[in-house]
C-alpha cells in the first residue's frame, strides 16, 4: 500500500513539471527589457578643442663665429647680456688686415690707372684688342683682390644679426681663432616657440587649426593667441610628431624659454555636421557603431558611422551612418546585441531633483 502512494506521488509531480512547458515543449522564458539613456541625433557646428602640454623655447639658437681668423683683441659680452642688431660682439687684431688693404690698394689703384689710359688707347684704335684686354684683366684681379681685402677687415668685428641674448661663451679674450669657430651662441628672443609632442591620432586635429591659445601659469599668460608654424613630417623615436606653435615675444611678457606651456587648439567642423554623444559611440575591429533605437518596435540595431573630428563636452561629429531626428543609445553601449528590446529612460524634469517622482 505504501509503495503505491509512492508511485501516486511521482505521477503527479512528473504531471505538475510537464505542465510549465509551453504548447511546443519549450520552457516559456520572460522577454527582458533593458532600461537604457537615448538622445536624438541632432546638427549643427560643433566646437573642436585639444590641450596639449609643452615647452616654451627659442625660436633660434645660433652659434656665431668669425668669417676670418686671428687674435681675438675684444670679446665684449658675457652669457646672458642682451645685444641689439648690428652691435659689435667681438674683435680680432686688425693689424694684419690693416696691411693687407694697404697692399691691395696700393696694386689696385696702379692697375685701375694703367686700364683707364689703355681704353682711351682702344677707343681710338691705338693698340691691338688682345693687349687691352690683358691689361683689363690684370685690372679686375686687383680690384677683386682689393674688395676682398676690405670685406676681410670688415669681418674682423662680429656683430649682432639680430637682437637677442647671448647664451653661451666658447672663447676667451687674447685667443686665437681660426675660420669658423664658434664664439658664442646667440639667442633670438624677439619671437618665442610652444614645442608640443602630437600622437597619430592628434595629429590631423592640429593639421586643421583654426585658432590657438597659449597658456603659461609661470608667467601669468593665459589664452593668448599663438600661430601654428610647424608640423614635423616624421614621428620621433617615442611615436609622437613635434608640433611649434609661434608668438611674439612682447616687452610685457614674463615668459622665457624652458617654461612649462599649455596650447589649446580650436577646430570647427563643417557645416551642418551632425553631433551625437561620444558615449554612443563604440569600436570592433577597424569600424565604429552606435546603437539607433526604433520607437516603433523598442528594438536596437547596431548601425556602422564615420566620424569626424572628436568635439568639445564629450560630443562626437558624425559624418555618416545615421540621419538627423534618428534616436541612438548613450549609455552602456557595450553590454547590448543586435535586435534587443529597450526601455527609454524618461528624463527628469527640472523640478524632479533626483528623478525620485
């Protein structure tokens, strides 16, 4: 008797299990529907900006050196005074030089007397041609010689190419220095650099410039308008590219060269470019998705974009893949499939702080 309550029992529990089937003999699974953040694709010119961090350095650092050579007789300066254009910097002994222009002088002129009495000669048919033109080529070497001589006396005085600092001295008074070498090295400071380094990714944003600020905490500068001068074609060794930002270096600046500097570039996207949360935006392999939401079926579709340029306050420029007026996903973008169902989450109203009615 026991043993048939026993049977009795199981028949109705196997009867019970059975019955949570649906009519195709499969469990019936709830449809979950996942709450998610939407925003509506929208136009407009969407503003572009990247900082980026660097140095402040001169514009130039040239080594100045003599185009003769000698005894160095003056050097006038030391590192770190400031010289104007053109003055003089440092002197070789003149004496030789000096001598030099006396000797060239002295042929020159006996030549250029000798020329000026043999082409009235040849004006008036008075000697063969092949005899002036000995005498005119005798006459051209010495002037040349002369010329020479001048320009060598000149070159005794090194002077200033433009106005700036001197940076560094190689030399001392009383030395001999040949052709060449190095006096001191010379620093432009009436125009200054921002030197930055870009990665590959950064690079095209800088390349489209439209205006750029210089901040300077060190020297109480900020936002002030520099001018993009130079992007270099090759990444260095650590992959990034140097980009030079230039500005002039007014009288009421504070800034010098090593200074710690901060730019920040402007782009703005074309026309009626459509904008969307970066957020919405996500990557697979080599191409970029958002999630469009479709109202009428409160299903997702995964759509492929192309995007532009990144914007300013998370915004993203879209180029292609979506219209204006389509509803895309912002939020936890990476944890949904294609063709799920959705919730919109209602946004709170302004007086509904916290969301809580």
């Amino acid at each position: 008797m026991k043993f048939k309550n026993i049977l009795f029992f199981l028949a109705a529990a196997l009867v019970a299990f059975t019955g949570c089937k649906s009519s195709t003999g499969e469990e019936a699974v709830a449809e979950t529907i996942k709450n998610v953040k939407i925003e509506t694709v929208s136009d407009g010119v969407t503003q572009n900006t990247v900082t980026l961090n660097g140095k402040i350095k001169e514009k130039s650092l040239t080594s100045l050196s003599f185009r003769v050579g000698g005894p160095l007789l003056k050097l006038n300066v030391k590192q770190g005074d400031y010289v104007k254009q053109g003055q003089v910097i440092a002197e070789i002994d003149k004496r030789d030089y000096k001598l030099q222009l006396e000797t060239t002088k002295a042929r020159f002129e006996q030549t250029e007397s000798e020329y000026l009495r043999y082409k009235q000669l040849i004006e008036q048919n008075k000697i063969p041609e092949n005899t002036f033109e000995k005498i005119k080529s005798g006459y051209l070497m010495t002037k040349t010689a002369y010329e020479n001589a001048q320009n060598q006396l000149r070159d005794t005085e090194l002077k200033a190419p433009f106005s700036g600092y001197i940076y560094e001295k190689f030399v001392e008074n009383f030395q001999t220095v040949g052709t060449g070498t190095p006096i001191v090295s010379f620093i432009d400071n009436s125009h200054l650099e921002a030197v930055v380094s870009v990665s590959e990714s950064q690079l095209q944003r800088v390349k489209s410039d439209k205006e750029s600020y210089l901040t300077v905490a060190n020297a109480g500068i900020s936002n002030l308008p520099v001018k993009l001068f130079s992007v270099s074609e090759k990444a260095m060794q650590d992959g990034l590219y140097e980009v030079k930002f230039s500005f002039e270096n007014k009288n009421d600046l504070a800034v010098a060269p090593g200074m710690t500097a901060e730019v920040t570039v402007y782009n703005t996207a074309e026309q009626n470019q459509l904008s969307v949360a970066a957020s919405a935006v996500f990557h697979e392999k080599t191409s970029t998705y958002v999630w469009v939401f479709n109202p009428s079926t409160s299903k997702i579709e995964k759509r492929e974009v192309k995007i532009s340029l990144d914007g300013s306050q998370g915004r993203v420029n879209i180029v292609s893949g979506v219209n204006k007026g389509e509803q895309v996903v912002t939020a936890g973008v990476h944890y949904l499939v294609e063709g799920q169902k959705v919730q919109p989450i209602k946004t709170p109203s302004v007086t509904n702080i916290g969301g809580l009615l």
